[in-house]
C-alpha cells in the first residue's frame, strides 16, 4: 500500500495513526460486537464515544464553561443560514467582513434571515488581505459580526482577534479550526465543518456562549436550533455518529501529539517553507499579503499558467496529489492542515524547485 502526499482543501487528509484504529476497530469497537456504525446514538458505547469527543474538544480548545459545544449536520453552508436563524433575531441585522468567496457566500446566505450589513471588505485588493479593523464600520446595535477566520480558497487568514465591543464575533473557523491556540472567550459562536483539520464530512462542529442562546427566529427547523440541541446534547435528531467517532480519535491523536500549541509549530513549520521557496521562485507566486497569508491553504501560480497541466501531472506521479488551485482562482493550491507533515512540504518543494529548474 502507498499513501500518498494529499493536499486537498477537504474533505482532507487525516493522520494515518487514526485511519489505522478505526480500521482496527471498524468490525468490533472495544469488544462490543458492533461496528461505531451500528450503534445505537442512545447506547451506552456511542454516548461514551461523543462524551469523550466533547470533553477533548473542551479540553484542547480551552473552552470555558459558559460554552455549548454542539456536533452539528449541514456542514458550514448550512450554519450560514443556521447562525443567523438563531442569532439575528435579537437585533434583526449583523455585520459581516467580506474576505473573500466564503464570506461573500455566507452574507448572500445570511440576508434571507435578517440585514447583512458589509462593515469591511477586501474586494478592491481583489481579496488578497484582511482588512485593517481600523477601516470596519461597526453598527453597535448588530446581533453579531461575522468573520471567516480562514478563506480557504484565497489562502487568506486573521493573525489577530478583532475587538468586536459588546456585539459578539462570530466565526467559520472550517479550515483553521485546532490548527493554533485560540482564545474562545473573545468569541460568541465559532462554527466549522470538520473535514480539514478534525475529522471526516459530515459533523459541524458548533461553539456557542450560552447567553446568545433562545434568539431562533420562529421558522428555525428544530433539528438546526441551537437551544434544541444544546438541551438534547445534540442528539435531538440522530447525530452523524461515525464522524463523531472518529472526531474523537483525531482529537486524541492530537492531545497525544502536544496539543494546538505544538500544532501552531508543526504548521508554522510547514508554512514557512513553503512560503520562503515561494518568495524565492522566479517562476511561482503567491499573491497574498504577507502578513495575511493562511498556514493551512497556500495558492500559488505558475508563471506560465499553459504548464499548469503539465505540473499537475508530474506531481501525481511522485504521489503529491489534490493540487489543482480552485476555479475561481486558477493556479494550484496546497492545503497543508494540521495531518500533512513537514516532509511532505518538503517532496512538494523538492518538486518545485525541480519543475522551476527545468522551466524557468
Ligand atoms: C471557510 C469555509 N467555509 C465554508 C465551507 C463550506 O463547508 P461545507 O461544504 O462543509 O458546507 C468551506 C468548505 O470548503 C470552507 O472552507
């Protein structure tokens, strides 16, 4: 068997250790004779199993305790109609930074509930940065401000926490959550899909200060009411209960590995050299403001986009796969989460720096 060097943006790779044990464990989970798939939400083992997963959640994340966490379905599109759903209603409009793709699909989303109000926008720079909090218009009386701490396909990220006053700062952390230590009491809500960084597609991943709770708008569905849900310990409806499994054997896996903070340094790692070869190149760029750029997405261009087949061709063949940039911003793009190692950053430089010398 040859695992490859995955660089998809997600459903992403995830650490080997864990594919292992599940795939131990997949026909009988700690001798009760079941696959986690065949379990009962309502059993005992599977209410173990989310336990667990909740508690290394809360521990590795420091979550205090006035947060739910919730292990939601519907992935982060669906939280864009599902926070404003719950959260709007108190004031009837909230503040959006636009960055970039995702959070221009998330303001599109959250005006069907409420005002979605632009308070800064990256557009003019063509998304390349953060915008400076100095430059956002804030509306004190908004129910929140939303921010997408990660712009996955731009390769755009906050190195910094804005001060959002008393109007809580909500999140889609989907492609940096549990990359780095984070302070959660500087948040209201932080939402994520968890297939880049904690597990498969399939479970979002919901935290939430209990004060913003019991706003929904009346045509909330039941299933996506946060308050519902927090009540029920997600399982107001059946939860995505595989996913949730293995969510508890990635976060496990990354306890065992030194926790975020040893994470911030593998990935800080990663970036760098990547980023460093980058800036050296002659013949690829990134584009993105260097005090901006994302740890975990790193577009980049070839000089001569005509290659660009031809690049993605010869990195298959040295099993560096999932490369191909996103349609809206062409190039290649390599997605360097919390399970991609230091050394594949390195085959993928290596590569680089051999396609530059045979092309430049
Ligand atoms: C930052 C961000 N937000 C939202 C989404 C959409 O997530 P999902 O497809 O799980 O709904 C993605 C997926 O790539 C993302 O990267």
């Amino acid at each position: 068997m040859t695992r490859v060097y995955n660089f998809s943006p997600g459903p992403a790779a995830l650490p080997e250790a864990v594919l292992r044990q599940a795939a131990d464990e997949m026909l009988d989970w700690h001798g009760s004779g079941m696959s986690v798939m065949e379990m009962s939400h309502r059993g005992p083992e599977f209410m173990g199993i989310h336990a667990e997963a909740e508690d290394l959640l809360r521990e590795l994340m420091a979550i205090p305790s006035n947060y739910k966490v919730l292990f939601m379905q519907g992935g982060a599109i669906g939280e864009n109609a599902i926070v404003p759903m719950n959260l709007i209603g108190r004031t009837g409009r909230a503040d959006f930074v636009h960055t970039g793709e995702w959070s221009r699909r998330t303001i599109a989303e959250a005006a069907k509930y409420g005002r979605a109000q632009v308070a800064a926008s990256a557009e003019a720079g063509g998304f390349r940065s953060v915008p400076p909090r100095d430059t956002w218009q804030l509306d004190a009386g908004a129910a929140y401000v939303h921010i997408c701490s990660n712009e996955t396909i731009g390769g755009v990220q906050y190195h910094w926490l804005p001060d959002t006053g008393d109007v809580p700062l909500v999140a889609d952390m989907s492609s940096d959550i549990l990359s780095r230590p984070l302070d959660v009491s500087r948040f209201g809500l932080i939402y994520g899909g968890a297939q880049k960084n904690v597990g498969p597609s399939g479970v979002t991943l919901v935290i939430v200060r209990e004060d913003l709770l019991g706003h929904a708008l009346p045509i909330t569905p039941a299933a996506f009411d946060y308050t519902l849900q927090a009540e029920n310990d997600s399982m107001y409806n059946t939860p995505p209960t595989y996913a949730i499994y293995i969510v508890g054997l990635v976060l496990k896996h990354l306890k065992a590995q030194g926790g975020l903070a040893a994470m911030e340094e593998h990935n800080r790692a990663k970036a760098r050299l990547l980023y460093d070869f980058l800036d050296g190149s002659r013949y690829f760029r990134n584009e993105v403001a260097p005090a901006d750029r994302s740890l975990m997405n790193v577009p980049f261009h070839l000089r001569d986009s005509a290659r660009d087949a031809e690049f993605l061709a010869g990195a298959k063949a040295r099993g560096l796969v999932q490369l191909k940039g996103h349609r809206l911003v062409g190039g290649m793009r390599a997605s360097i989460y919390n399970a991609m190692s230091l050394e594949g950053v390195q085959a993928l430089v290596a590569y680089l720096q051999d396609f530059e010398r045979a092309h430049a």
